[in-house]
C-alpha cells in the first residue's frame, strides 16, 4: 500500500472507521509495517524527522494556509 492510499483511505468523508484518524499516528504506524521489510529504526527515524519538521514549521504552514484563504 503506498501511503497516498493510505492517507485517502483514512480520510475519505465515507469511511465512518477512520472518521477521527489522528493522522500523525497513523502514518507512524504505516511507517513502522512499512519497515518490517526493511529496518524498523528507518520508521522511528523518518517519523522523527517528520514530527521535528512539523513542529517547526506549523506556525509557517498555518499562517500561509490563512493568507491563501485571505486573498
């Protein structure tokens, strides 16, 4: 499953079983059954990368996010 899918699949409006996904969580998960192939450190890595990136930058992606709807 690529993680397109996977994101479509835990958020499309019809599927009242991921109606309330915390998405962080579960791409956490994806990664982990995703490094079961290859290393599950790589999964705990990549998650921390992401978690640390969004963190950072949330503040930046919600200003934007509201300038756009501004406009």
């Amino acid at each position: 499953m690529e993680l397109e899918q996977f994101v479509k699949a835990r958020t499309e409006p019809k599927s009242s079983k991921y109606r309330t996904v915390n998405l962080d969580e579960d791409l956490h998960l994806f990664l982990k059954r995703t490094a079961n192939h290859y290393n599950i450190a790589l999964a705990d890595l990549t998650y921390n990368i992401l978690a640390h990136w969004k963190r950072q930058y949330q503040s930046d992606i919600n200003r934007d996010i509201m300038n756009q709807f501004r406009d």
